[in-house]
C-alpha cells in the first residue's frame, strides 16, 4: 500500500470514529432526556402512550452503547437510522412539524452514513445469523449419488 493511502485510511479511521463517539454522546444524552419528565407532553401529543418514550429512550441508548462496540458499530447504527426514521415521520405525520423534524433527519443521515460505511459489519453479523440458524436445523440427510 502507498504511503498516501495509508494516511488517507486511517484519517477515515479517525474521522468515522470520531462522528460514532459524537453520536453516541448524542444518543445518551437524548434517551436520559427521554425518561425524565421533560419530554413527557410531547409524547401526550404523540397519542400512543408514555411507553413508546422509554422505548425509545432505551433503543437510542443501546444503539449508542453498540456505536462503541466495533463489530456492532454498523448494526448499531442501522438501528438509530430506523429510530430517526420514525421521529422524522412522527413529527411530520402526526406532529405537523417541519421544523421539528430537521434534527432527527440530521441524525438519521448521520447514522446512516455510519451504518454504509460499516455495512461489512452488518453482513457479517447477518451471515453470522445464518450460519447460526442453520447450525440448529434438522441435519440434512445424504442425496444418492
């Protein structure tokens, strides 16, 4: 490998990291916010229940926790993606607010630049899953020859 390419890998190391460390920071601050009781009328507005707050604040801190976690990394933020996907959505459908929307689809192009740049630890974890579940199916018997 060149000497420029390996300085322009790791300064893509450095910067990837940096945005997953960021974004983590982010995410458990916001599910901390989530279950105190300031967000509690935003969630009356929402009309589903208060239970739909403590899931997402639980789903925004593990999705955090896993961002720090090399090998969940992309898997982690595949799932802030769908979170962020669903706030956008929320605030736009049954909220009406444009404005209110700005941050979650900010965070959401965030974790999914992340998540493309991590996608080989989703495919791994995926074919990880395969291999597992095929590994507990009935074996299968020998076709004749």
């Amino acid at each position: 490998m060149s000497e420029p390419a390996s300085v322009v890998r790791v300064i893509g190391t450095v910067a990837l990291w940096v945005l997953r460390v960021l974004l983590a920071a982010y995410f458990l601050y916001s599910a901390y916010m989530l279950f105190g009781p300031g967000l509690v009328g935003k969630f009356d507005k929402i009309g589903l229940g208060q239970w739909l707050r403590y899931l997402t604040a639980v789903l925004e801190a593990a999705g955090a926790i896993g961002l720090l976690i090399p090998r969940l990394g992309g898997l982690a933020a595949l799932g802030l993606a769908g979170v962020m996907a669903g706030a956008v959505a929320t605030e736009v459908f049954l909220l009406g607010d444009l404005g209110g929307a700005q941050l979650p689809a900010m965070l959401l192009a965030a974790a999914a630049v992340i998540a493309i740049l991590r996608r080989q630890d989703i495919t791994g974890a995926l074919s990880l899953a395969r291999t597992t579940s095929a590994g507990n199916a009935a074996p299968r018997r020998p076709q004749a020859s």
